[in-house]
C-alpha cells in the first residue's frame, strides 16, 4: 500500500515540474512557421501537392449551374414586371388620399 502511494506522489511531482518546465519553454518564431506549413501541407494531402498551385478551370459545372439560375430568375423577374404592368396606373391623386 505505502509503495503505490509512494510511487503516486512521485509521478505527480514529475508531471509538475514537467508542466512548469514547459510553461517556460518557448520556440523561436521560424520553427511556429514550419510547423503551421507542415500542419497546411498535412491537411491538404489529399488533394495532392500540385493541386495547390494549379489555377482553377475556367468554366466548372458551379459556374454553369449559377448561370442557369440567374437566367431563370431573370425570366420569373420579367414574367412577374409584364403582369403588374398589365394593371392598371394609380395616380399620385390617388396615391396621396391613400
């Protein structure tokens, strides 16, 4: 029982000046910029490397599928003007009483 206690009390005194030390540890700033490149280039490896420094299509299936709703969106804008031009005018009389 005395050596688990023991051997517990010792593992937390290490843990805590292991913990001290490394709160006063610090790293140059170019190592921080070789680690966050090295973070980038690891999340990115599945695309592959030379996908990074491809430029884009110039025509993808987004912009096409875009396009396609703005023209709709267009035509129900029209269809919707040509309805409320068929009603007919309000004065400013009669918008002035109102």
């Amino acid at each position: 029982m005395i050596k688990a206690w023991l051997i517990g009390v010792a593992i937390l005194f290490v843990l805590t000046e292991f913990s001290i030390w490394l709160k006063q540890f610090m790293l140059p700033l170019p190592i921080y910029i070789l680690g966050g490149a090295f973070l980038a280039i690891a999340s990115n490896y599945e695309k592959g490397l030379l996908a990074m420094f491809r430029q884009p299509d110039s025509v993808t299936p987004d912009v096409l599928t875009q396009t396609a709703t703005l023209i709709n969106q267009a035509s129900v804008l029209e269809s919707n003007n040509t309805e409320v031009s068929s009603l007919p005018a309000v004065s400013e009389d009669q918008q002035a009483t109102n």
